[in-house]
C-alpha cells in the first residue's frame, strides 16, 4: 500500500502538466500559440509530450504500475477480509477491567444459559454479530462484534479504484477524437474521416475504418457579451447527416454536447473567419475565408489568407512561382478609440477593422499541402520565398479596398463565424461513472462505520447468575462510551463504566488474536 501511495502521489504530480500547459487533445490552436510565444521551451515540452501529458509513455509506465500495485494490495486484503468474516467474534478476555470500558451489570435471575440467550436475541436485534461459548464451571460468554462494513467499504473503495483506471486504460484503447474548425456556411462542413479533421488521434485498438461516418456544418453562431468582455452565451446551431440519409439539427452549446451513435460532438472554441476578395493581374477574382486564431479573451486574432492561383498563366495552367500572394495580419473585433489598434477593446464586432501584411513570392505549396488550417498558412509564410511588399500594414474596414503595388486589389468583404468542435468516442466512461458512484459508496461507508466489539460473562451463583460487560473499539470512535452504555443499560442495569488498565486498552488475550486484529486495521 505504500507503494501505490507514492505511485498515487506521481500520477497526480505528472498530471498538473497537463492541468497547466495546452493540450492538443483539447485545442490545437492554443498548443500553436503557445509554442510561437515559448518557440525554444515549447521544442523541448513537445520532445517529452508535455503536450499530450495523458497519452505519453512515461505517464502510462506510472498509470500501469500504480494498477499492478493496487491489484497486488488489494487482493491479499480481500482474502484476509472474507475470512474474518467467516470468523465467529474472538472469546471474551479475562480482566474486562483492562477494557476501555467496562460494567458491572448485575445478578439475573435465570441460569446463565437462558440469560446468555436473551443477550443473544439483544445484540443480534443491534446488528451485532454473536457467538455464545459455554467455559468451566459453567460461566458463558457472549461475544459480539460489529463494523465489518468498514473494511467492506475500504475494499469497495479500492476495487473501485481499479475500475475507473480500467475504463479510463479502455476508453485510450478503443476511443478516438477529431478536431475540426467549422466555418458557417453552406458547403463548409466536414465529414468523420481522418482526412478532414485538424487534430486527430486514434487508440492504439482503432483502425481509421472503425469511425462512425457523420457529417456536420454550422448553420449559424451566435454570442453574447458583456460590456466587460465577459461572455454569456455560446450557442451554435448544426446540422448532422450520414450515409443511410439519417439528418437532424441541434443546438450546441458548452453543456448540450450533439449525442450520436458512436461519438458525442462538443463545443470547444469560436471566433472570426475574415473573407478576403483578391483580384489578380488577369482581372480574375479568388475569395479566401480564413479562420484566424484567437490570442486574447477580446478575441484578437492573429492568422493569414493565401492565394496560390493568383496570377497564373491560363494558357499553361500552371501556377505562378513568383506571383502568389498572401497576406498575414490581426482581426480586430472593436478598433479601439485610444491605444493600440491592433488589441480589441471588446470581443464582439462593434467596430471591426483587419490590419493586414502584404507578400509576393512562391508560397512553397508544391511539395503538398498540409490538410490543417493551422498549418497552410503558418508554413507558407515561413517558407522563406516570400517577400514583403514595400509599405506599412494596412488597416481594412469592412467593404474597403486595397490597391497593390502592380494594380492588383484586395477586398475586405466581412467576416464569418467559426466554431471549434470536437468528435470524440470513449467506451470506458460508463466503466469510470460507474466505478466514481462505487467508490463514494465505499468512502461514505469507510468514514461513517466504526469496528466494535462487546463481550459479556455470566458466572452462575447459586440459582442465579452475575453478569459482567466490557467493550472494545477496533478503530478510532469517540462515541464507543455512548453505545456501550445503551446497550448494557438494555441488558438490564446501569454500568459503571472505567478507564483501562493498559495504554492501548487491550487485554493479553485478545492482542494474542493477530489475525482478526490485522483485518481490523484499516488503511487508506
């Protein structure tokens, strides 16, 4: 048990990274930012998977040994639990004055045998367990215990335990999740194949051909704000269908996940796509709408458009490599009226404006485009064979133009919304509530039930027998006093209750009792 203590002590110590850094399993897009503000320190986290903490190896090697130790913990416990169960309650020792408490109950009537059965059916209708044993010269004793649902608990508590680290070990090998930027839109969704997620990852028991096929767009998003830029509502209207013409619509929002057969799609982010108009020396026009990347809480957004077919030689039908075009800049929900106009004064677009880079050159696509939508645009630009054109960045409104230095234009024609989604499956989750609602059973009953044990002698005399009480707490219960007290009282007197004689309260015979004294001790 010390050992799965310290192994319990680092799975919760390696999982603060987790708690702290970005994780790509949860946004993509933060991971990106973290690493362009920390490039030299994100390069070493990123070696070591401090980005995907859960899924490490050095996280598992803890996860899986901290298991092996709790099985070889527990197991022994429970053998030695279902014995002491089987066990009748121990004799009574033979100074009861040694006892923590203790009485002088009084002389009854009856012969020992008939009196010791009324204290049967007595403890008994306290839930005591009982064991009647007859000694020499015909004194009886009575023997009663109770509070094995204590331990009972503890192990509940712990096989518990093991459950929910069993489903979190099936949900990693049999769950999956995509993520996946969603533009509004007609004909912007995307459907559950690898390809067309952002950020994917699969259990290592998963082939790509085990997703469940859905497809999803994003009808319409709606936010709402504070005048402080505190948010208040994220609501996003989607629309599912799938290969058999299976369709609904539904309304996500942070706590009102889309539940489908075989994946649950969640809310995670939003933010602004800016729609850009760029026409070419040709005349020909090309429309980029480019998810651009929240940087602060008043959704100031960093990202790029790129136009690979601009200035293309129609007669070839081959692309330019010196006349592609992108531009690079920040989305300003709320253009400031003093200070800085590149940070937002407010998340919602009161008084949008784009402030945009300009570049000329071979955005470097030939040698295949990356699928994500982190990826396109960061890569080009730093592929290093573009150049910026002469001139400051120019802050765009919406509708304005912008005139190149070879005659070409760029319109701002507006913005679209884009939300953050992810599609995950995780078949142990049933198997982790299950074994969580286990385990608070288990701890209610570990704190609450105390070990107890109650003996009583009656030695005959004459006609008539004495009887005489003594009581024993097997773990720390304060009011033990109380119950023996009532008990004894129902057995027919008073008791006069005593300190004991011996520090621990234990009489020679019943420490000579090791086997049922070790399944008294409880550990946590």
């Amino acid at each position: 048990m010390r050992t799965a203590l310290v192994l319990l002590f680092l799975l919760a110590v390696a999982a603060v990274p987790g708690s702290v850094l970005p994780q790509r399993n949860l946004g993509v897009e933060k991971v990106d930012a973290y690493r362009v503000e920390n490039p030299e320190l994100s390069r070493w986290l990123d070696r070591f998977g401090f980005f995907d903490v859960y899924s490490s190896p050095w996280f598992g090697a803890i996860y899986l040994l901290l298991f092996t130790s709790l099985v070889g913990c527990v197991l022994p416990r429970l053998r030695e639990h279902v014995a002491a169960m089987r066990r009748r309650p121990p004799s009574a020792p033979r100074n009861f004055a040694r006892l923590p408490v203790h009485a002088e109950v009084g002389v009854s009537v009856s012969a020992a045998p008939e009196a010791a059965e009324r204290l049967r059916s007595l403890l008994r209708s306290r839930r005591y367990r009982v064991a009647v044993r007859a000694g020499d010269g015909g004194e009886v004793t009575v023997a009663a215990e109770k509070g094995y649902l204590r331990e009972t608990g503890n192990l509940l508590f712990h096989f518990a335990l093991l459950a929910v680290l069993g489903g979190v070990a099936i949900g990693y090998g049999w769950g999956w999740y995509g993520n996946r930027i969603l533009v509004a839109g007609p004909d912007t969704g995307f459907c559950t194949n690898l390809q067309q997620f952002d950020e994917y990852g699969l259990g290592p028991r998963l082939q790509p051909g085990d997703l469940p096929a859905y497809c999803v767009e994003l009808d319409r998003f709606q936010a709402e704000f504070l005048d402080n830029g505190q948010p208040t509502v994220f609501r996003a209207d989607v629309s599912w269908s799938t290969p058999q013409r299976e369709w609904g619509r539904h309304r996500l929002e942070v706590n009102t996940p889309l539940r489908l057969d075989g994946a649950n799609l969640y809310l995670l982010g939003h933010g602004y796509a800016p729609v850009l108009r760029y026409t070419d020396r040709q005349g020909r026009f090309q429309t980029s709408v480019s998810p651009f990347l929240p940087i602060d809480e008043m959704t100031t957004s960093e990202g790029a458009a790129i136009f690979p077919d601009a200035n293309a030689d129609t007669r070839s039908g081959k692309r330019s490599t010196d006349g592609q075009v992108a531009f690079s800049g920040v989305y300003v929900p709320t253009v400031p009226t003093s200070g800085p106009p590149s940070l937002s004064a407010h998340p919602a677009e009161r008084a949008p404006g784009l402030l945009l880079t300009a570049y000329r050159g071979n955005l470097g696509l030939e040698t295949g485009v990356p699928q994500s939508v982190y990826e396109v645009p960061r890569r080009a630009l730093d592929s290093g064979r573009l150049k910026q054109l002469p001139g400051q960045a120019k802050m765009l409104r919406p509708g304005e133009r912008w005139t190149l230095d070879d005659g070409t234009a760029l319109e701002f024609l507006g913005t679209r919304r884009w939300i953050t989604v992810t599609v995950r499956h995780d078949p142990g989750e049933p198997v982790v509530l299950a074994g969580v609602i286990v385990m608070m059973v288990g701890l209610v009953a570990t704190l609450s039930v105390r070990r107890r044990r109650v003996w009583f002698r009656l030695t005959p005399t004459g006609g008539h027998c004495t009887i005489t009480a003594g009581g024993l707490p097997r773990s720390d219960y304060p009011g033990f006093a109380a119950e023996f007290t009532a008990v004894v009282a129902a057995a027919g007197a008073a008791p006069t209750v005593g300190p004991p004689s011996r520090p621990d309260g234990i009489d020679d015979e019943t420490a000579a009792d090791p086997v049922s004294a070790s399944a008294d001790n409880v550990r946590t």
